[in-house]
C-alpha cells in the first residue's frame, strides 16, 4: 500500500480547528495533502449521516475536529458532537466500518502544529489500512455519474 | 441555472509559488455552471476587486467562489464587493487556497489537485447558497470593562469620555492593579503611584463609570451590542454609603499579621483594610477568611469602634443583572513565585525576592519606606544579585518565551538600588538585553556606564546559602563560560510574567478563544490585535501577552475606539447565518413533527414552540420555531433534528452534501 494515497475529509468547526488550520497555514508547518477541509458553524453542526455519505462516496477516512471541551464558541456544541460521536463510533463499530478510519480530535486556533500531526497521523494510519473499499463492493455503480445540482 | 465566476488568486506568489494558479482557474471554467474564470495576482487590491464586479455585472453571475487567503481574512473584502456590483453578498464563498494549502504543501501537482479540490467543492456548495439579508439588532450603548488595572482604567475613561457608559469591575477592594504597586517606572523613573492615582480618582467621579471593586463577572449571555452579564458584587461586610473611610476600624483590627497582597507578602494588614493608603474607592473590606469573628464568632471590634456603625456582618454577596453592548478584558497578568524554582531555594530563603516584591522595598509606600532592606533581618544589602529570565524563555519550566518587561525592569531595579545603596554593588545576569523601545536602549546603558552596574552575560546555574550569604554560581559566556561566584546579600529573580489564574475559566465564560499559555487570544496577531474572536469583545493590557504600561495603555484607548465605533451605531447588522424550521403548503404546514429534541439541543434558547392554528382557531399542528434574534448560528439543532426539518442558511444540507459529494466523486 506505499503508493496508495488516502482521501482524507475534515470537518472542522469555524472558530477552533479551522482557525488552528489557518495558523499552520501562517506558521508555514508542511503537512501532508492528502485532507480536504469542509467548514461547518461548529462540530455541533456535523451531521454524522453526511460521515456515512462520505464512506459511501469514496472517502477512505475522516477527520471531525472542534473546539476543546468548555472552550465551544457556542457554549455547548462540542459537547453534543462529542456525545454523538460515541454513539456512532459503535455504531460504525457494529455496521463493520473500521473505526480507525474516522478521527474525533479537539484542535484550537492557538494549535497549528497540532493540526498538522493529526492530519500527518492519520494520513500515514489510513495508508496502513489501505483504501475503503466496502460501500464499492455491495454497490457497484460508475460513481462518476452521480449527479448532483 | 447557475452563472457562477471563480476568481483565483496568486497572493503576489504566497499562492502561485507553490500551485498552478492557471492550471485552476482553467479547470474550474470547465465546470457545470461555471461561466466565467480568471486567476490574477492580488484579487483583494482594487483592480482585483474591480475584475469581480465587472464579471458580476457583464456576465450576470449568480454565485462567486474566490480561491485565495481563509476566508477569516477577507470574506467581508469580497462580499462587500459582491453587494456593491448587485451580487447578494451571502452568494459569494472562499477557497482557502492559501492557508490551507499553498502554505502547508511542497510545489507539485499534488498541490494543485486539492487547490483544484477546494475550488470545486465551493463552486457545487455556492450553487445552492440563497440570498439572504443581515439581520439588524439593536445596540445597548454601555460598556462592561473588566480589570481595573492601567488598561482597565484608561479603556474605562477613554469609552466614558466619548460619551459611554462603562461599568467596571474589578475584583480586588481597589483599583490600580500591578501598576499601583510600582516604585518608578522606565524608562523615565517616574514615580508610578503619582501617574496613576490622578487617572484612579477620575475613573470614580467620572459620571458615566460605574465602578464594582471587590467584584466577578458570574456569567455571560447575547451577542455583540446585546449582552447580559450577571456580576457578583462579593460581600464587603459594609455598607458603602454610611462609610466615611476614616479608617477607625483598620487599626482597631486585633488581627494585624496577616500578609499583604498588595505588598506582595513583605507587609501584613489586618483583616478589615484598605489595601494601601491611595485605594479607590478608600473604604475597607472585611477578609472573611482571616476575620476572627467569621472563624471563632466572637470579637466584632471594628463593629464597636465604628463612629457610623457601618459594618454590615451578615451582608451576603449581590448579584447584579446587567445589558451591554460590548466588553473590554483586562484582567492583566501574575508573575511566578519564587517556589517556582528548585534551583534557587524553592522560594525558602527569605532574601531571595520576585521583582514585583522589589518593586514594594523600593517604593516610598512600602513596608520599608522606600529603603532597600533584605527581608530577613532587614540589614541593607551590600551585594545584590538580579537575574533576568527566571523561569522566561526556558522551555523546560514551560514559558518559552520572553516576558519582555524584565529587561528593562532590572535595569531600573539595580539603577534605584544604586541611588539609594551608595557604594552597593550589583550585578546582572542577563541572557540578552532586549531594550526595544523609546529611550529604552538609552536607559539601560545609562545603568550600566553611569550608575555601574555589572551585566554579566549567562545565566545562573544554582543559589544556597552559606554563613548567612547567598551563593549565586553562574558562568560568564562572555569569557569563554568561565563560572562565576557571587556573594550576595540579596537576589531579585525577574520571574515570569504569565496568564492570570482563572484566566481560562474567564476565557470561557465570555466564549473567547485563548493561547496555550492561558492569555487571550487576539483575531488576527496583526491587524486586530485588540479583537477577540467574538464580535463585540475586546482586550486591553497584559492580559493577552505581556506588556507594558505604554503598550497596555496603547492597547486600552485602541480597544476603547473600537467600542466607540460600535456605540456610534443605532443599529447592528448580524449575519443571517441562523437556523430556520422548513414551512410547507397545507396540510402538511412543515415537515416538522414536533418532537422539540431541537428546543433542548439549543444552547440559547432560540427556539420555541409555534402553533399552527386552524380558521377557527383551533390547534391542528405545534411545530418548531427559531427566534432569529437569540439564533447564533452553531446549528446543533440540525444535526439533532430526526425529519431534518431545520436547516442553517448558509450551511444548509443541500450544501453541506453537495460539498462533501462534489469532492469525493472527483478526488
């Protein structure tokens, strides 16, 4: 698997971890390329269906990252993503997706070399498992032509 | 159908050095959708700006995607933009082409895949963006300042004067913090009490300030222009009207040994005080801890002695609701002990002192008058020692960096030492000198080629004590690292300046992002270094690093212009960026079912219950409905909600999807 390269999704909440990217960004920490970040409100937002989705699409792993407990811009939002992540980490568990593939990380907008280790981790922990292949072998279909808008 | 303009930018070559900005720009105009694209070097510069609105207007765009810098730098840049060539501003997203890719990826075309990426998931998210409008709110034109140190106070009177209203709260009996404590300051060796008290008596008879001394903020609600703060005014044990300070009750006090803070524990007060002679307001508080009547129930002197019986012992703290608009922090900083350091006594040896506890000898309103005695037997030294970065840059204690005031605070240290010791010796142990700043650089060599002191260039390995002295070893890197053994009377160690304890329980109260060292952290390191990351909150003084008193200063009126600023509004505009509960045709009205999982969900509390009522009046449906002026925007409530029946504009489903599909079937 050295040649594989992992396609990696972050969803990452607006005011920790996505800020904590941008200071890697501005502290100019290389990373690998591997992650595609999406931006939500707050980890609050992140409807874990759309985790599943991204299985389905092809993802080979996934990185959910949000404010430290206590420190949720919104009071509470990352307390309520943290409780729903264990449910549907066994979940996950249960339905036969490899928990390793899904990153649950507090990341805060003062930790940008922390971003760049979790994304370098679990980068090098997907490659280790090689590609997700689960959802294309049950349902075969040309994923290309999905149409969307 | 969607016309949608990309705009990719080179940022000079912060982008283009590492991504084919080209090669983006031509793979997104060959997108579904995508009727105009173009890349150029600097889109935010006027020309730049001025390429999108000519697209907007010329094309008819629909939507915009500019591939550039995060959006946390200039999505307000390009949406202003959008709006002034007719684009509804909220159709216009970013690609963080830079922070989150040119910077942190090696050139190659790996580089240029995600940049193409990051184009197309926001041109598939932008598809689906609706136009909204801001949300107007109004503002509550007064100002909670928290802190009643230099910054706190000059925040406090520069709001006031501009015709404010400022609540100030502090949380020990008097204003003045760190700076009332000071003996002169650098570098004009001005003396620090005689600056300050004028600004502190203002602050009390200033008309628009409010002033809470002995008290907390308890907690926090709203939004910028619409807080609600609940401050703990904690029990003075007086009442404050019928007190006239005469001061009766403090030397009454039979509890006299106890250690003042205010002398940094080289003086003792007694349990009903004023924590020294200038304090404002100068009325004294009971200390509840040390108090003998609170412990054993008996003594009630100060009661007694009282001539206008104003000792309230049964007085309970109060708990004061307030709206407001805006908050300065500046809660300032502490400096570490000296049982902070194993290698110089664990702050067991009585002589060797912290810099704040120089600054109390050194001061004509301290527990020595203003003459430099050593604590132990309160002989005057003849050899004193002072050692710069005592815990600063050292990572091994944790505060890798520079606490910046030391520098310049030793030098003024071991100058007052030699005006008043003539014939003293001192010494410097300095790891560099870091004079930046006005006359500072003047002022240090001023100590080293006029007064004598000795710097010397290293730091210090160990301190004990041997026959009463205290044995200082350190090396002179200057001379090859030979060791260097000094036999000092007396050792100042320039301790660390570091956040405030409770700094993080505070940052959390006000939803304010912090470093890891616990200082407030501000939105951008230079373009908004008073903002915080929430609208509305700002920071002044040493709170958010350490500072000094002209920067503090600095810091409080340019935090206080910010408020101002904000108070010259009637009215807010906020992002519509909330939550909405889907409305139907009849029968059906919405897809909600009423299960009201969101109402418990909502952190504050936006959401409440609506009936659908019939042409009778009857109740046929009771569905979910968001306030659209409590809603914040976090959108917990959509991924609690089991029909998907609310949505957050902006991050909607469709969005979110489509973002998340446009990516990975392509990646």
């Amino acid at each position: 698997m050295a040649d594989f390269e992992p396609k990696i999704v972050a969803f990452v909440c607006n005011w920790c971890t996505y800020a904590g990217a941008d200071l890697t960004g501005t502290s100019r920490i290389k990373y690998a390329s591997n992650v595609r970040i999406v931006r939500f409100p707050c980890t609050g937002r992140i409807d874990y269906m759309l985790l599943m989705k991204s299985f389905d699409e092809g993802a080979d792993g996934i990185i959910v990252s949000g404010c430290h407990p206590n420190d949720c811009h919104y009071t509470s939002g990352n307390f309520h993503a943290r409780r729903r992540w264990i449910m549907v980490r066994s979940l996950c568990d249960f339905i036969g997706i490899d928990i390793r593939r899904i990153k649950f990380s507090w990341v805060s907008a003062a930790e940008g070399a922390k971003w760049a280790d979790i994304v370098n981790t679990t980068v090098s922990e997907i490659r280790e498992l090689g590609p997700y292949n689960d959802y294309k072998k049950v349902a075969k279909r040309p994923l290309k032509e999905v149409s969307h808008g | 159908m969607s016309k949608i303009g990309v705009f990719v930018c080179h940022c000079g070559e912060n982008i283009s050095a590492t991504v084919d900005c080209v090669k983006v720009a031509e793979t997104a105009g060959r997108y579904e959708g995508v009727t105009f694209s173009v890349d150029y070097k600097y889109m935010c510069s006027d020309p730049g700006q001025s390429i999108i609105k000519n697209a907007i207007i010329e094309k008819g765009l629909t939507g915009v995607v500019v591939a550039s810098c995060s959006p946390r730098m200039h999505e307000p840049t390009f949406r202003k933009a959008c709006a002034e060539a007719g684009l509804n501003p909220y159709m216009c997203e970013m690609a963080n082409l830079r922070e989150h890719c040119s910077w942190v990826h090696e050139k190659g075309e790996a580089t240029t895949e995600k940049a193409i990426d990051l184009v197309r998931i926001l041109v598939e998210k932008v598809k689906y963006n609706q136009s909204l409008n801001a949300i107007k709110v109004p503002v509550t034109k007064t100002a909670l300042v928290i802190g009643g140190g230099i910054a706190g106070i000059q925040a406090s009177l520069d709001i006031a004067n501009a015709g404010h209203k400022v609540i100030l709260i502090e949380k020990d009996p008097s204003i003045g913090g760190h700076m009332s404590q000071l003996s002169e300051t650098f570098p004009t060796l001005d003396c620090s009490q005689c600056i300050l008290t004028p600004r502190m008596v203002e602050v009390a008879q200033h008309p628009n300030i409010t002033l809470y001394t002995y008290a907390e903020l308890e907690s926090l609600e709203g939004f910028i222009g619409n807080f609600k703060a609940k401050i703990r005014r904690k029990s003075k044990s007086l009442d404050e009207k019928i007190c006239t300070g005469c001061g009766l009750c403090t030397t009454k006090c039979p509890n006299k040994k106890i250690p003042s803070e205010f002398n940094e524990g080289l003086g003792t007060r007694t349990a009903i005080y004023v924590p020294f002679p200038q304090a404002v307001p100068n009325k004294p508080v009971i200390d509840r801890i040390h108090c003998t009547y609170y412990i054993k129930g008996k003594c009630r002197i100060c009661e007694k002695v009282c001539p206008t019986q104003a000792i309230r012992f049964d007085q309970e703290d109060q708990i004061v609701e307030t709206e407001i608009g805006a908050i300065v922090i500046a809660t300032g900083f502490a400096v570490k002990q000296t049982d902070f350091f194993p290698e110089y006594g664990y702050g067991k040896y009585p002589d060797i002192i912290t810099g704040l506890q120089f600054e109390r000898l050194a001061s004509a309103s301290g527990p020595t008058l203003g003459e430099i005695r050593r604590p132990s037997d309160g002989k005057i030294p003849e050899k004193i020692v002072f050692l710069a970065c005592a815990g600063s840059r050292d990572e091994a204690k944790g505060i890798p960096y520079c606490s910046k005031i030391c520098c310049m605070y030793i030098a003024k240290h071991a100058m007052l030492y030699q005006h008043k010791v003539h014939g003293g010796k001192s010494y410097v142990f300095y790891m560099d000198i870091r004079a930046g700043g006005k006359m500072y650089e003047e002022f240090v060599r001023r100590a080293i080629e006029d007064d004598g002191v000795n710097y010397i260039r290293g730091r210090v390995s160990r301190i004990y004590e041997k026959n009463g002295k205290l044995i200082v070893k350190g090396a002179d890197t200057l001379l090859g690292g030979i060791p260097v053994e000094i036999e000092a009377d007396m050792v100042v160690l320039a301790t660390a300046g570091v956040a405030n304890e409770g700094a993080e329980e505070l940052a959390q109260k006000l939803h304010v992002s912090y470093d890891s060292y616990h200082f407030f952290a501000e939105a951008h390191p230079k373009l908004k270094p008073v903002e915080t990351n929430t609208a509305g909150i700002f920071l002044a003084g040493a709170c958010q690093a350490p500072r000094d008193i002209p920067e503090s200063v600095s810091m409080a009126s340019g935090a206080a212009v910010k408020v101002a600023g904000l108070f010259s509004q009637d009215e807010l505009t906020r992002e519509p960026l909330i939550a909405v509960v889907n409305r139907q045709a009849a029968p059906v009205y919405s897809s909600c079912v009423g299960c009201f999982l969101c109402v418990s969900a909502c952190p504050y509390q936006a959401i409440e219950k609506e009936e659908i009522k019939n042409r009778n009046g009857e109740v046929i449906k009771s569905i979910a409905k968001v306030n659209p002026g409590l809603c914040q925007g976090c959108g917990t409530c959509v991924a609690f909600c089991r029909t998907k029946s609310i949505d957050i504009q902006g991050y909607t489903h469709e969005q979110m999807y489509s973002e998340v599909m446009a990516l990975l079937n392509e990646y």
